[in-house]
C-alpha cells in the first residue's frame, strides 16, 4: 500500500518543472553587467572572465573567433593597463531576453565609452566611442556563463 501511494505522489511530478523567476534572472545578469561596468573604472580583470566559458565565441570587426579566460585576461590586463575610463555608459537601458527556461540569456547594450590615455609623446588624449554589443550567457551549473559576445562599434 505504502509503494501505492508512493507511486500516485510522485506520478504526477514526473515531467513537472518548476518556473524560473525570470524577474529573478535579469536582475542577476544586471548585475553582471552592473560588475562589468565597475571593473573598468577599478581597473579589475576578475569580473571580466567571471562566469567565462573556456572556448567563448568572440565576433568583432567581421571575424568570428574563439577566446579563453587567459586571453581574456591578458587582453584586458593589457586595455587597463593603457587607459582610464571616464564614462561606461548605457545609453539606452539594457535589454535582457531570457528564454522560458532560463537556461539562454541575451542581453543587448549601447554603450558611450570615453577614455583618457597617454600618446606615444606622452601627451594626454580623450578617445570617445559608441558601442553595441550582445552577449549571450547559458546557465550552466545554475551560474550564468558567458558563451559569446559580439560587439560593433561607431
């Protein structure tokens, strides 16, 4: 009697899910991308290969290729190491598109960047650059990973 009603209670849950708080998920990946934003004005490599597949596709400048957190790494490394933010800025809220499951994620960013470095005669410039950029994030091991990001600027 006792497998019987084991049987009838688990039964109905075979094939049940439960909903994501999708509400949840975005406010998550804000604040990855709130982390983001934070690291370039502290000058800090750690957020930026923070949830960073080993192979992450990269599409910039008409070429698709693939990027390891050690590279990532050393090519931020490299960009702090050379300039400093003035403004990260959205221009347009963020837009977060999460599928019903929760496990793919994209989030679409307009971005006004303005930095200061120093020119080869070591006199100081201002550069000013509108950017876009999508990236995707797959939930994996219920952590949001970066799997692409694929950037234009203007």
């Amino acid at each position: 009697m006792k497998t019987l009603l084991m049987i009838a209670f688990l039964v109905p849950c075979i094939g049940c899910r439960v909903n994501p708080d999708l509400e949840a998920e975005k406010t998550e990946l804000l604040r990855l991308h709130e982390a983001q934003r934070r690291a370039h004005f502290d000058r800090n490599v750690d957020p930026m290969t923070e949830g960073h597949v080993p192979q992450r596709i990269q599409i910039n400048g008409g070429e698709l290729s693939y990027t390891t957190p050690e590279q990532t790494r050393a090519r931020f490394e490299r960009y702090f190491g050379r300039v400093e933010f003035l403004r990260w800025d959205d221009t347009i809220e963020p837009i977060i598109v999460i599928s019903d499951d929760a496990t793919l994620a994209n989030t679409f960013v307009q971005k006004l960047v303005v930095v200061s470095y120093q020119d080869e005669r070591g006199a100081k410039q201002l550069d000013t650059t509108r950017f876009a950029w999508t990236t995707t994030y797959r939930k994996i091991n219920d952590q949001w990973q970066m799997i692409a990001v694929t950037s234009t600027r203007k």
